[in-house]
C-alpha cells in the first residue's frame, strides 16, 4: 500500500475543513495522513508521495516553504513540484499567461514605481485593483480611484500588481474551476457580499471571500468555462514546461469573454464544504502518480 502524506499547516492540523480526503484515499488503496510541512519531526522521504493541500500561511512564509518544496522534491514526489510553487507564488505569472490566453491585465510595480503605476492604471481603467504579488485570500487588496485615495493605506507589503477593477465581479461574480489530472471536474461561483449584495444593486464589495461576506455554490460546469480553465492550465504547463497535477482557475468576465483572474498551483482549496465530489478524482489522481 503506497504511502501519501498531505501537507497541512498548524491552524489546520487535520486538513481542509468540511470534507474527507483519507476515506476516498483509503478506498483507493492509498494510505494518506496529514503532516504539518514545518513539523521537524516529519520523514518526507519516508513517503511514496507528497500532496501540498492546506499549506495556507505559505505566502507569509514564502522562502521557508519553498525551501521546504525543494528539500522533499530531493527525496519523494511532490505533487506540481517546487519549482511551480516558486512561478505560482507571485502574481506577476499573470503577465506571462497574458501571452497565451485571455487574462484579468497586470502589471507588476514596487516601491519606487508604484505612483507611477497607479497613475498610469488609473488613466487607462478609471478604477484599479492593488494587491500583492504574493498573497491570499484578499488580505491587502485595496481599490484605488485616485493617487491619494485613502484605501491605499490598507495596502500590505510589496511589490504590488495593479489591475483593471472588473465592475461584473460586483455583479457576477467569479466562477473557479478546479482541474485534477488534467480534466475539469467541477465548477463553483462565487459573489461577493457587502451593501446591497450579495452581487445585488449598489454592491461596493469586489472580494469573493466568505471572510468579507462573500458566498460560493456550485453549479454545472459551464462549457465556456471548462474551456477556458483547461486553456489556462494548458499555457501553465507550456511555460513552465511541465505537466500540472491539479489546479483551480478563476475566472470573470471582461469586455463580454472570460479571462482568467488566477491560476492556482500551490495549494487551492478542494471546496470539499460545497463540491464534496472533488474529493474523489483528487484521490485518483493521488492514486495514478502512486502507481508509477
């Protein structure tokens, strides 16, 4: 029986919450726990494969988890490996994917050209998006109508990217995608909440997150969407010239198409509360890399 280890962090010693990965392992003939990825006391090389899943403080320790990725990739598989983690870990991944499929336009600034980039953004979109180039779950992102806009005080550490404010976020929402050993198997949308939301007239808030009022169903997988998922992993895996295990990809609309928000590599959320069916083809998936 191979054996798996699904790297966690110390807030989620027992993994994503609201669903089972272990039993759809175990009936697969894969015997899985969950490790802590800092826990020192953890034989890496011990198992046949390792599965980065709820690795969630990872982008405010960036170099200690990478350095981690690399060391376990010495020894046993990794699942997307390290040197993926180290492209998906910044943002500005987006300015490459720009040149291969339809994206949510980026541009990278720091410190020194961060008024200069605000000024420009402002002028072509009239509204923007900043946030860090290594982050999660919104914490940081700020809209800026102006230079001076109060809200950029709420920014956290750079660098930054600046991006278009998509105005059907705060009616549409966002839909993700989540593809397990290259097939899209599911598809949830996500609106935010906040005043007159959520997703409904007047809403002022653009993030998604449950933690901001946000709220996420699943729903058929939607064919544009599919495609444009399997597109967006497709042009990952040709830049960063390897195959991808699994991936989520979110999406918006922008001038009538989707486009692609993020495509995340390291550590995307099952959804196992919303699409508990995620859990099996991720298990096959695990299964699969196991068998050689």
């Amino acid at each position: 029986m191979p054996t798996v280890l699904l790297a966690t962090f110390s807030l989620c010693p027992d993994g994503e919450p609201g669903g089972d990965l272990l039993g759809p392992l175990a009936a697969r003939g894969v015997d899985a726990r969950w490790a802590r990825w800092d826990d020192p006391d953890v034989d890496w090389a011990a198992a046949d494969l390792v599965a980065v899943r709820s690795t969630w403080d990872y982008h405010r320790r960036l170099p200690a988890f990478l350095a981690w990725a690399h060391a376990v990739e010495r020894h046993t598989a990794l699942l997307n490996g390290a040197d993926v983690f180290a492209w998906n870990a910044d943002k500005s991944y987006l300015v490459e994917l720009a040149g291969l499929v339809p994206t949510v336009p980026s541009h990278p600034v720091d410190d020194a050209t961060l008024v200069a980039g605000l000024r420009d953004g402002l002028a072509a979109y009239g509204a923007v998006v900043v946030k860090s180039r290594t982050g999660a779950s919104g914490v940081g992102v700020v809209v800026a109508e102006g230079p001076q806009d109060a809200r950029l005080a709420g920014l956290t550490a750079g660098p930054w990217l600046v991006q278009p404010l998509v105005g059907s976020v705060r009616t549409r929402g966002e839909s993700s995608v989540f593809v397990l050993g290259g097939r899209a198997v599911s598809q949830v949308d996500k609106r935010p909440g906040g005043p007159g939301g959520p997703g409904g007239p007047g809403c002022t808030e653009f993030r998604v997150h449950e933690q901001y009022g946000g709220s996420t169903r699943v729903v058929p997988l939607e064919p544009e969407a599919e495609r444009a998922a399997l597109a967006a992993m497709a042009a990952a895996a040709e830049l960063l010239g390897r195959p991808l295990d699994y991936g989520r990809v979110d999406l918006m609309e922008l001038d009538g198409r989707l486009v692609v928000g993020e495509v995340e590599l390291i550590e995307p959320g099952l959804y196992l509360d919303v699409v508990p069916g995620n859990a099996a083809p991720f298990a096959e998936l695990v299964r699969r890399r196991t068998a050689g």
